[in-house]
C-alpha cells in the first residue's frame, strides 16, 4: 500500500510540482490549499505525513499543527516555509514537528528528510500496552493514564522517546543515540531537548517518575522500572 501525504500549500505553482514529484517517487498525495479543507482532509484521507505551509489564506500552519496534535490519531507532520527564523523554528518543534524545512529548499533534501519521517515511524510504537505500578503506558494512544485515571498526552517525539527507552530497557540508550534514531539529521535539537523531553515524561509519573527512568551521567537514560503487560 501507498503511503499517503498531506500536502498543504497555497502556493499553486509550487504544490503542482510538489505533488507531481511525490508521486512520481510512488507517494499518493492529497494537496490542499486552505486550513479548514486540510482539518477535514487529516480526518477523511488519514495521511501517513502532513507536509505544512506557514502562512496560509484561511489561517495559521502552526495553528493548524496544535488542533491535529490534540487528536488522539494525530499523523506526524513537518513544516515547509519561508518563514524560517529561531522563533519560528522553536514554535514549530514545541508544537512536536519532525522537520522544519526552509523555502527555497532542494526537492532532493525534503524527499530524503520526508522518506526519514515516514521510516522513523513505520515501526515506531507497538500495539503493546503496559502497566507500571498502576499506571497505563498507551503507546498507541500517545499517552500515559494514572492510577486515578488522569491522562497526560504525549506528543509525538515525547512517546517515541518513551517507547525506545521501554524496548531498550535492558540497557542504557545515549543521548546520541536517541538524537539520531528520532532527530536523525536535523541540527536543531540538543542534548537539552532529550534531557526537557525526559523531565515531561519523568512528571507523568508524578512521584514515580524517577524510579522509571534513570539517569546515567555522560551517557543517557535507562527505563529502570518495573512493567506488566496491560
């Protein structure tokens, strides 16, 4: 099967060469120019990856990326725009995308950064649900329920974090590894990122947090906690 992307773009020139070079690398693409027609498109078409403009005719990519992040089934998505500086770019990745891809750019760089993406999640989460004393690891569901049935939703860099430190727990993962293995290339994130991230996940847990996820200094971190399949 395809995989299928969502391009919005009000660019009508540059969303025609877009789509036409998509698909000849074997992507179906549904290619939009609006906000509202892109929130109806994420729900019907399903896509496998959001490729988003800033600047739109209706509204705002980043606005748009936060109302797809609060869906539960929120695809991944990546931001193309001209509008490119240091708030924009920390915007974008606080909203949880996997790339911010500066226009102009090399058809080449975002087919290389696009096929990165969809690879980095083909296999990302198992369908495996755990429990670590009483609470609920919903690895599909993006996130994490307390024993008193409070749910703290995870975004998806946050849960793919999560999910490689539980089925590497047998070992302590670098902060280079986890850099490459969900960042891959992008430039942008730093060991503080990876260590912000740990601190998010580490307060899901409230008091527990730190017995689940241990600190090994210079190296990385290690899921040290007890799980059951749930």
């Amino acid at each position: 099967m395809r995989e299928k992307l969502l391009l919005v773009e009000d660019d009508r020139s540059l969303g025609e060469t877009l789509k036409e070079r998509l698909e000849k690398e074997g992507y179906e693409i549904v290619w939009t120019v609006s906000v509202q027609s892109a929130k109806v498109l994420a729900l019907e078409a399903k896509p496998d990856l959001v490729l988003l403009d800033v600047r739109l005719p209706d509204g705002d990519g980043f606005e748009l990326a936060a109302e797809l992040r609060s869906r539960k089934d929120c695809p991944p998505f990546l931001f193309l725009t001209a509008h490119s500086g240091a708030p924009e770019r920390l915007r974008g990745f606080e909203l949880g995308a996997e790339e911010f891809i500066p226009k102009p750019f090399h058809l080449k760089e975002l087919l290389i950064r696009v096929r990165h993406v969809l690879e980095s999640h083909k296999h990302s989460f198992r369908e495996a649900r755990y429990s670590y004393r009483g609470y609920l690891l919903d690895f599909s569901g993006y996130a994490i329920r307390s024993p008193k049935g409070e749910e703290t939703r995870l975004s998806k860099r946050d849960c793919a974090l999560l999910n490689l430190l539980v089925q590497e727990r047998h070992r302590t993962v670098s902060r280079d590894e986890i850099l490459d293995r969900l960042w891959g290339e992008e430039k942008f994130p730093t060991n503080r990122t990876i260590d912000n991230s740990i601190v998010r996940l580490r307060q899901a847990f409230e008091d527990q947090g730190e017995d689940a996820i241990r600190s090994v200094r210079g190296v990385g971190y290690q899921w040290t906690g007890d799980l059951q399949d749930a």
